[in-house]
C-alpha cells in the first residue's frame, strides 16, 4: 500500500501546475484572437504572436505531454521541432515584410 | 542539509524515464506527423511572402472568432485528457472514462464548428483553386481536421478499454499513448490558429 | 515447411527466377540500344525491348507476390491453404497467359496483337506499363479473384495476424487498383490522372504494404524478435505509407492539366514519402540487432537487409531528388526518372521478393531452415553482385539525367533531344557495363540454388541457439 502512496502522490501533484498551464493558454489564445480583432499587423506583431504560440506549444509538450519530467533526446523533442517552422515562419515574415 | 538536496536531486534525475510517456511507436508516429505540419506551415509562410496583399486580403475574410471557440474546444480537451490520464495513473478507470469522454465530446465540438465554417466557405464558392491562400486555408485546415478525426478515434477506443477497467497502475500504456496523440493534434493547432487566422 | 500446401509457392517462385531471367536479357537488349540505334533491328524494335523489359518485371514480381503470399498465409493463420488446388491451375494460367502476351509483343506488330485480341471492343492498349491485350487483363483479374478467394478464405479460417492482414489489404488494393486499368478515357489528361491510380497506388501504396508484411514475416522467423513489437512497427510503416503515398500521387498531377494545388500537395507529401522507408530501415536493423537466436540462413537475413536500405535508397532518396515540383519542372521524364525507376524496383520489390524466395526455397526444397554453406555463399556473392551493379547503374543514368536536364532544358542554349542523347552516349556504355555485370549476378543467382545442393545443411553459429 506503502509503494502505492508514492505513485499516486507526484501525480495529484500534476493537477495543479496543469490547471495553472491551461489558464495561460487559454490568456494567450484570448490575446492573440483580440490582436487578430483589432486588426494588429506588421513584423513585429505577427513574431509576438507567434512567439506566443510557440510558447504555448511549448507548454502542451512539456506539461501536458509530460516531456518535462524525460531524460535525454526526448525531452527536447517537442522544442527541436518548434524550432524548425518557427525559425522558418520568422523568416519568411521577415521577407514579406523586410522586402 | 546540501548533502540530502543533493543526494535527492541526483535520485530524481535517475528516476527520469529515458522515454516520452506511451508507446515508442505513437512517438515515432507523432515525430512523423510534425514533419508534415512543419513543412506544410513553412509553405504556407514562404508561398505568402510572395503574395501577402493577397493573403492579408482574404486572411481578413475567415472567422476568427470561430477559431477562437475551436483553439478553446481543443485546450479544454487536451486539459481533460490530463485529468484522465492522471485517473489511469491513480487506478481510477471510470473516472480516466468520463474524463476521455469528455476530451471527445470537446473535440466534437470543434468538429462541427470548423465543418459550419466549411458550409460558409463552400456556400460563398471558396474551392481549392479559387487562390492561393484558400487553398493553402483550406488544405491545412482540413488536413488538421481529419488528424482531429483520428484523434478522437484513438482516445474513444482507449476510453471504451478504461470503461471496462482495462488499466492499471502499473500498465496504462494504452491511456498515454492516445493522450500524446492528441496532445500533438492540439499543439499544432496553437501554431496553425495565428499563422493562418492572426498573423499579417 | 509446417504445412504441406505451402509447396504450391514453390512452381511460382521459379517461373519469377525464370521471368527475371528474361527481363534482364531484354534490358540488355534495350540498354544496348541506346546506343546502337538498330541493334537487333528489326526483329526487336526500341518500344518492343522497352514493353517487354517492363511487363516482364511487373509479371515476375506478382508472381513472386503471390508465391510469398502461398508460402506466408498457412503459415501465419496455422491451417492448410483453402485450395492447393486453385492455386496449381492460376500458376498454369497466369504463366500461359503471360507467355502468349509476350510472344504476342515480340511476334505481332502492337498494332495487329490490337486487333488480334479485339481491342476495339473494349481499348485498353496503348498505354505505358497497361500494354497488356485488353484479354490478357481480364485474365489477370480472374487470376487476382481466384487468388485473393484463396488467400482470404484462407486467412478468414485461421489464426488472424496483423502480417497477413496487411497482406491481404495490400493483394486486395493491387487488385482493386489494377481496375482501373480498364477505365480509358478520351480526354487525355483524365486518361493520365486515373492511369496513375494503377502506376502510381501501386509502386507507392498497395505494394509497399505487401513489402511490408513479407519483411515483417521473414524477420519474425529469423530473429525470434517477439511479434507484438514486429507488428507495432509494421502498423506505423504502413499508415505513414498511406498518408505520404495516396496524397503523394500529387507529384505525378503536375503537368498534366490537373489542378495546381497538386503542385503543393504532390511536393509536400511526396517529400516526405521516404520517412516510411527509414522507419524500415531502422526497424529492420534494429530487429536484426535485437534478434534471440541467429538463424543459419545468413543469406536470407542479408537480403532481408540490404532490402531495408535499398527501397530506402532508391525509392525515398531517388524519389526525393526530383519530387518537388521546381525541380520536376526541368527533370521530368528524363534519366533521373529511369535512375530512380532501376533502383527504386530493385530496392524495394526484386529485393523483397528474393529475400522470400531466399528464406522459404531451402524448406521447399526439403531442408529444415537453410541451404549449405557453399550455395549461400554463391548466393551471397550474387547479392552483392547485383546490389552494387545496380547502384553503378542508378548512378550513370543520374549523371546522364543531370547532364540531360542541363543541356536540353536548363542552358542558354538548349540543344534538341537527339543531339542530347549523342552527348550523354558515354553514360549509356558505362551503364550497359553495368548491367553486364548484374547479369553475372543474376548467374550465380540461379547457379546458387544447384551449387552444394548435396552438402550438409548449414547451421547457426555455436552458442547462438539459445532461443533456436
């Protein structure tokens, strides 16, 4: 029963930090939808608002996939690959808009 | 009092799994599947530098607020699905039940939104050779929309095995492996939602 | 051998060998001239080699699919076969029917084995790959119906595993798909869009999944690697297969007045049809790296290899190479499209077949798991004789295909097709080099199933038997 206890423990303990997450999320979004309704735009606008989505991206995997609590490769997983449309979107903003 | 902190540190870092939760299999999957989306929002970003009056015009002609309700539908999924994993981690399979149902439940109501919003497309005859920004909307969209599909159907089997008490503590594989699914189909959604509604 | 009906896969394993045989005389033939434009004229025209070099090795490879399809089913679902019987009489009629139909080729003129076999009734003829005499088609579905009926049956009477029912979806596509063959419509674009259906959904989609499960079997068997995990890979491989390929046949709808958005979701998906091709790679070695026992049929286990990393060659990264649409724009049909053509069969569809023909022929020749020392080292060496001729091969015809591209397409000034082809002869010699030495491989091949065939089974290595 003992052994039980100290599973269960580090998972209640989950519940909470992911409430937290999911109420950033849900901010975020609402921030990003009422610059989109504002009609907000430009290079600068437009990397705010994907740096918040990588961000929240970023919070999915580490949180909700539980990638925070891995060794290794694998905990990097979900970053490495935000990296690559991220770095790629930026830069194809900074044509269209740079000229 | 170093020396404990330390030792306890060191304990956590040895009881770190080397493996993401769920199957190797889904994760190889999962890897594969972000590919596509990486490649396909790459497109999407380097077709429109080409031709942003174009996209910024009719970027200005799609629901967003609609968007706003799905991104919602799918957070509160993802968050349920937490709960419902946490539920198969405890031993608890009628709850892990009711909280991945409730994930489905979410998810079809991001179905139905996003299929209103095809009704209007189709109904103003948008199609996939009306412009380049449609169809990339349209293909990326749709392309998400059928991963919602199959989300849903991996998290409704899992959800039908916890509901006949097919979990354990010790082996709920099963519930992480469609938890990591779906959390993926959400995460790429949070990228697609400003790429294609908001930035400009 | 567990089951006696098992040995009907043994006549349609050696009508493959024999047919193979035959498809590379006439690449031979046709590689040849490229550069003697008459040779063998005019008993043997260009167009004829080319029909014959393509149908053969399409007719070879299925049957070789349906001789693994006999020797995997009983095995997996624990039963005899439905019918040896059925299965006897399609060997006899697939074989005749195929054999007139390449007599027809070499005897008549296309035109008059046209109207020979009442083509007019329903045309089908005329297009590449669907040579076939509209009758020669409607054989092949009656063949294909008697041989999933006997599979199915087969498969729906016994022990259900996830190899044979990929198999069994991948026989079923082929044979679904091959339906279309007969759709022929006027306009010619929508001729183009559904001929790919058959091409394309086959090489990219249906057969991948017969790939698939064939591997998955002979690695099952030879590394003792519990099933669970062989299968859970082969479910990955195969829907990363679907989604890449069936949208992937994109990359064919270009140019030919499909819609343009083919051009992103051919370059998108088709970019990343290699992953399923990596992903059996590293699960064939990882299941060899893994493996409980060592099998004493090392030349199976190397075939099984090497197919592993030439589909993975050939097909993904040759694909790749001119799959996005910019860069198809210049490469279309040219000698890159024939590079990738040689390895991408060979990796993938020869390979696999052999490494079957290879693991299952020493059983069906009596033996209990492998042949002798002497003929799997002859076999082994004609491995690696085909193996590195056809990369040679796959490499002239790239360095052709570039040179090609550059000065027909892609110069200032570009010179016509015939002058081009002058320029490129010396590719063309070194690739007919090449496929001298395949042959020499495909010798010793066949030479290994008589070699040492007296000598004493071989067997495992000593303190490897642990699971054996």
């Amino acid at each position: 029963m003992s052994t039980k206890t100290n599973i269960i423990q580090p998972n209640r303990q989950l519940i909470r930090p992911c409430t937290v997450v999911y109420g950033v999320l849900v901010v975020l979004t609402l921030v990003t939808w009422s610059i989109g309704r504002a009609g907000l735009g430009g290079l600068w606008v437009s990397l705010l608002v994907l740096g918040f989505a990588l961000f929240k991206a970023q919070l999915v995997g580490d949180w909700f996939m539980g990638l925070r609590d891995i060794r290794g490769i694998w905990r990097w997983v979900v970053v490495i690959w935000l990296a690559v449309p991220g770095s790629l979107i930026t830069l194809a903003f900074a044509f269209s808009h740079g000229g | 009092m170093r020396g404990i902190l330390m030792d306890t540190v060191v304990r956590h870092e040895q009881a770190r799994p080397g493996y993401p939760p769920g199957d190797l299999a889904i994760w190889i999957f999962i890897l594969a599947e972000l590919l596509v989306f990486a490649i396909f929002f790459a497109a999407y970003a380097f077709a429109r530098s080409g031709q942003a009056e174009l996209f910024n015009h009719y970027q200005a002609t799609l629901n967003r607020d609609t968007a706003l309700f799905n991104t919602l539908a799918l957070l509160t999924s993802s968050y349920f699905v937490v709960r419902g994993v946490v539920a198969a981690r405890e031993g608890n399979n009628a709850l892990c039940a009711r909280w991945l149902w409730a994930a489905v439940a979410m998810g079809g109501l991001f179905l139905v939104i996003k299929a209103s919003e095809y009704a209007d497309h189709f109904a103003a005859g948008v199609s996939l050779s009306s412009n380049t920004f449609y169809m990339f909307y349209l293909s990326l969209t749709f392309f998400h929309f059928m991963h919602v599909i199959l989300g849903m159907v991996i998290l409704a089997a899992v959800a039908v095995k916890a509901g006949r008490d097919g979990y354990s503590p010790d082996d709920h594989t099963g519930v992480e492996t469609g938890a990591s699914y779906w959390h993926m189909v959400d995460m790429v959604w949070l990228i697609l939602f400003p790429l294609v509604y908001v930035m400009r | 051998m567990q089951y006696q009906s098992q040995a009907v896969a043994k006549p349609y394993f050696i009508a493959a060998i024999g047919l193979f045989v035959g498809q590379i005389l006439f690449g031979l033939i046709l590689g040849l001239q490229y550069v003697i434009g008459d040779f063998m004229f005019p008993e043997i025209p260009f167009n004829v080699a080319r029909m014959v070099h393509t149908n053969l090795l399409i007719v070879w490879l299925l049957f070789g699919f349906m001789g693994a399809a006999y020797y995997l089913v009983p095995e997996e679902a624990e039963r005899e076969l439905f019918s040896p019987g059925l299965a006897i009489l399609m060997f006899w009629i697939f074989l005749v029917a195929g054999a007139l139909t390449i007599l027809g080729y070499l005897l008549v003129p296309y035109s008059g084995l046209a109207e020979l076999t009442q083509n007019s009734v329903l045309p089908t003829m005329g297009r590449e790959f669907l040579e076939q005499p509209t009758i020669t088609k409607l054989g092949i579905v009656v063949v294909a119906l008697a041989f999933l009926f006997n599979i199915g049956m087969t498969i729906l009477k016994g022990r259900k595993t996830a190899v044979s029912l990929v198999l069994l979806i991948g026989l079923l596509g082929l044979a679904v798909m091959f339906l279309f063959s007969f759709y022929n419509p006027d306009n010619l674009a929508k001729d183009k869009y559904y001929w790919w259906w058959v091409v394309h959904l086959w090489v990219e989609g249906v057969w991948e999944l017969i790939l698939g499960s064939i591997l998955a079997f002979v690695l099952i068997k030879t590394t003792g690697v519990d099933r669970e995990v062989i299968e859970k890979w082969l479910y990955v491989i195969i829907a990363m297969t679907l989604i890449t390929g069936i949208i992937g046949t994109g990359h064919h709808y270009y140019w030919i007045g499909a819609p343009e958005y083919w051009q992103w979701w051919g370059s998108i998906f088709s970019a990343l049809e290699p992953i399923p091709f990596f992903m059996m790679t590293v699960f064939a070695f990882n299941m060899v790296n893994r493996r409980r026992r060592n099998h004493p049929n090392k030349a199976a286990v190397l075939w099984a290899m090497g197919t592993a990393v030439m589909a993975f060659l050939g097909a993904g990264v040759w694909g790749f190479l001119h799959t996005l649409a910019p860069i198809n724009y210049y490469t279309h049909g040219t000698q890159i499209t024939a590079a990738h053509g040689h390895m991408a069969f060979y990796g993938a569809y020869v390979m696999i077949v052999l490494t079957m023909i290879s693991y299952a022929m020493p059983m069906l020749r009596g033996r209990t798991a492998a042949p002798s020392n002497r003929s799997q080292v002859v076999e082994m060496w004609s491995f690696w004789l085909m193996t590195v001729s056809i990369v040679f091969i796959t490499l002239f015809l790239t360095g052709a295909g570039i040179l090609q591209v550059y000065l027909q397409r892609y110069s200032g000034d570009p010179l016509p097709f015939m002058v081009v082809q002058d320029k490129i002869a010396m590719f063309y010699w070194m690739r007919e080099v090449a496929g001298a030495v395949f042959m020499v491989g495909l010798i010793a091949y066949v030479a290994s199933f008589f070699v040492g065939s007296r000598d004493p089974e071989a067997t495992a290595v000593a303190g490897d038997s642990a699971a054996a």
